[in-house]
C-alpha cells in the first residue's frame, strides 16, 4: 500500500509538472510567432492554449496578447471594424473571468477605447470608462478615461481648440 502512494504522489508530481513545462513550452511557440509578424501562426498557439488551459496561471496574459493581435489589426483577413469586435471579444473574457488580474484594467480601458474610436459606440465607450473608473479607481489610467468621457464624439480638432482655449 506504502508503494502505491509513493508512486501515485510521483506520478501526480510528474503529471503537475508535465502540465505546466507544456503551459510554458505553448506560449514560447505563440512567443516565437509573435517574434517573425505570424499572427495566424501566433493565434493558432493562443487559441491551442485557451483549450488546453482554460483558467491557466497564464490565461489573461494570452487573452490579452489575443486582444492586441486583433487591436492591431495584424489579421489581414478582416476589415478593421471585425478586428475591433475580435479583439472586444478577448477582452471582456478577462473583464469578465479574471477580474483581479493584472490585465484586466487594460482590458477595460481598451473596450472603451475601441467602441469609442474606432466603433464609434459612444454609449457603450461610455458605460466601459464608467466601469474602469469604477473598478480600477486607483490605476493611472483613470484620469485618460474621465477625459475620453467628456471628448466622447468630439473631433480631435475641436478638442485641441477646447485646449488651447482653456490655457489662454
């Protein structure tokens, strides 16, 4: 009986082992994808990753790379407003299960950043700064993302007058 535990503690160590070399060994491949401009090869890694290691120690790091890849717009194949949406996606997974990790703030602020300028989504740009300044109240992003709320739907030219204005 004393054999069996000791060789169902090694094997249990192995595995435990085993899994994170593999956790490490997928994101050098993602790593090494990012490193020679392959996005699809880069994605096919992180998506590997995401099924192989859905809660991982690493997941909102690969959830986060996957944001930028498609934020980026690195991924010649969609048009830019699919590419926003992708990486919209990718980012409230890490709002939304990794709340306390150190990629959320970015994430959120990133969402708001995108339905702000490039989707053009006032309202919903509006409710993610809201929510950042809400949940992440001490992260320096903060006062970037009152300002975007109160520029919402201004042109960059009118903003410029607005400060010029102001500093006369």
């Amino acid at each position: 009986m004393k054999r069996l535990l000791i060789f169902a503690a090694l094997f249990a160590f192995y595995f435990i082992g085993c899994k994170k070399k593999d956790e490490k060994a997928m994101l050098a491949v993602a790593a090494e994808c990012i490193k020679k401009q392959d996005a699809a090869g880069s994605i096919a890694a992180y998506e590997d990753f995401l099924k192989e290691f859905p809660n991982g120690e690493n997941t909102s790091i690969v959830l986060y790379n996957l944001g930028r890849i498609y934020q980026d717009k690195m991924v010649l194949a969609l048009d830019m407003e699919q590419s926003d949406r992708k990486a919209i996606e990718y980012y409230q997974q890490i709002v939304e299960k990794f709340p306390k990790s150190s990629q959320a703030p970015a994430a959120l602020f990133n969402i708001g950043f995108l339905e702000a300028n490039e989707l053009k989504n006032f309202d919903e740009a509006k409710k993610a700064y809201e929510r950042f300044i809400r949940d992440y109240p001490n992260d320096p992003l903060v006062s970037s993302a009152k300002s975007e709320i109160d520029n919402l739907g201004v042109s960059p030219e009118e903003i410029i007058r607005r400060k010029t204005a102001e500093a006369e």
